[in-house]
C-alpha cells in the first residue's frame, strides 16, 4: 500500500507542477489579451481556445492532489449527525462510485482523444492539434481514480485518516 501511496504522490506532484505552469500561462494569455483588446484594438485570436485547453489541463491535473488533501467541499449537515461506523461505509461506498465514475470517464476520454487523433481534427482559430490536451485530461482523471482507489483501499482497510 505503501508503494502504491509514493507513486500517487509522485504522480500527483507532476500534475500540480505542469497545472501550475498551465494557470501561469493562463493568466498571462488572459492579461495579455485584454491589454491588447484594450490598447491597441487588436485581441489575440487564438486566446479563447488557448484558455480553454490550458483550463481544462488545471482542472484534470488538480483533482488527484485536491482528493489527496481533502481539500474539496464538503456539504455533511446530514451526515455529521451519523455513527461514526455509518460514516465510514458512506466514505467507502462513495469512493468506490466515485472510482468508477472517473476511471470509466478516464478511459473514454482516452477513447476520445485517439479518435481525435486519428481524425486529424484540428482546432478551429488556430488550427493545431488538440489530442494532446484530451490525452492529459484523460491522464489527470487516471490519477484521480489511482487516488480515490487509495482512499477506497484505506477506508475498506481502517486506515482512514480522521
């Protein structure tokens, strides 16, 4: 479990590392834009889908480490009145549903971009290649459900941290 676990941080301190860079250029594309809307009149064409692929990335790259952390919201007004016992089940049952969910959403977004691919398609202002964002948005959710497997494991197991 404990291999499983390093690998999982490794992989989910990648993910955050190149999602860091992804919000960096976001914002930087963002701002830049604006100022040339701006100033000048003249917008950067391909801003709007250089935004969007760069959003999608952060979106998919952050999921993993967020469930690490428990990071995300959590609305338990009716649950905190449960046994602890109760709780514990409802925790295992929910990162089971919700391990199927994002690995079979990994594997047909994979699906996806291999049609893409072979496809040729291209995106519509720039005219570039977009398969390798699908292909890293099918990898964050991988991730994601390598990290709710982890806390499927533990909360199965006892291990659960409180």
């Amino acid at each position: 479990m404990n291999y499983l676990e390093d690998i999982n941080d490794f992989l989910n301190k990648i993910l955050m590392f190149v999602g860091s860079i992804a919000v960096l250029f976001l914002m930087s594309l963002a701002t830049v834009n604006v100022c040339l809307r701006f100033f000048l009149n003249a917008p950067y064409r391909g801003a709007y889908e250089l935004v969007g692929f760069s959003g999608a990335i952060v979106i998919a790259f952050a999921l993993g480490y967020t469930q690490k952390r428990k990071d995300h919201i959590v609305v338990d007004i009716l649950t905190e009145k449960f046994p602890k016992r109760v709780i514990k089940v409802l925790n295992a049952v929910s990162y089971l549903v919700m391990l199927i969910f994002f690995s079979i959403m990994a594997w047909q977004v994979l699906v996806w971009g291999v049609k893409i691919a072979k496809s040729g398609e291209v995106s519509e202002t720039l005219k570039m290649m977009f398969h390798p964002v699908i292909f890293g948005v099918s990898f964050g959710f991988a991730v994601f459900s390598l990290t709710l497997l982890i806390d499927f494991l533990k909360a199965v197991l006892g291990r659960e941290e409180e």
